[in-house]
C-alpha cells in the first residue's frame, strides 16, 4: 500500500502508533470477539508501515484470535445471555452463528440467574 505525503509525515511522527484501517476489516464476525480486541491486538503488532512487518503481525494477531477464542456454537451452545446494555455487539455476530442461537437478555444479574437456571 502506497502511502501518500501526509500519510508519511502522520506515519513518521508518530511510528510504532499508525495502524492501516483496511486491517481491522480483515478480522471483523471472523472470530466471537468484540471488534475492540481485533483492534487492539492490530495496534500491538501491526502498527508499522513496512509491509513484511505487518504480514507477520497478521499471522501473530490471526494465531492468537484463533487459540484464544471459545467458539460456543462448536461447543454445543444454543442460547446467549446477555446484558441489554451489550446488544450493539450482536452487529459483530456472524450470520451462521445468529440462525443457530436463541438470544436473551438481561437487566441486572438476579434476572441473568434466574433465565440462566430456567427460571
């Protein structure tokens, strides 16, 4: 990726702290993460402009969503509970996993326990 004149002054002031836009898209629904983690973990090992350098804080920052993440449909899960105040965070559910789970939510964790045991 081309850099343009401002772009490099941006990039040379403050090195080590630039991370390309395009990159967060990459990880975005593929892993049950808040999109905040993808960016974080992309700050940490891809905030460089050198391109060899950035491919391997892809593979480090793949490697690391993959090992880590529970992935709760494979698990067996079929429902979600969680607070209202989480459901903007249902944009970053994936498709697949949306049509196999039963969503639901809770205001204060009494209610969280008592739906959690079946009421």
């Amino acid at each position: 990726m081309q850099l343009d004149t401002l772009d490099g002054l941006a990039a040379h002031a403050f090195d080590g702290y630039i991370v390309r836009k395009d990159l967060a898209r990459r990880f975005k629904g593929q892993y049950p993460v808040p999109t905040y983690v993808g960016e974080f973990l992309l700050g940490r090992y891809c905030a460089s402009t050198d391109e060899d350098e950035i491919q391997e804080g892809l593979r480090i920052v793949q490697l690391q969503l993959a090992n880590r993440a529970v992935r709760a449909g494979e698990k067996g899960a079929t429902s979600l509970l969680m607070p209202v105040s989480a459901r903007k965070q249902l944009f970053d559910l994936s498709d697949d996993m949306a049509t196999k789970i039963t969503i639901q939510f809770y205001s204060d964790p009494r209610e969280a326990l008592l739906k959690a045991l079946g009421d």
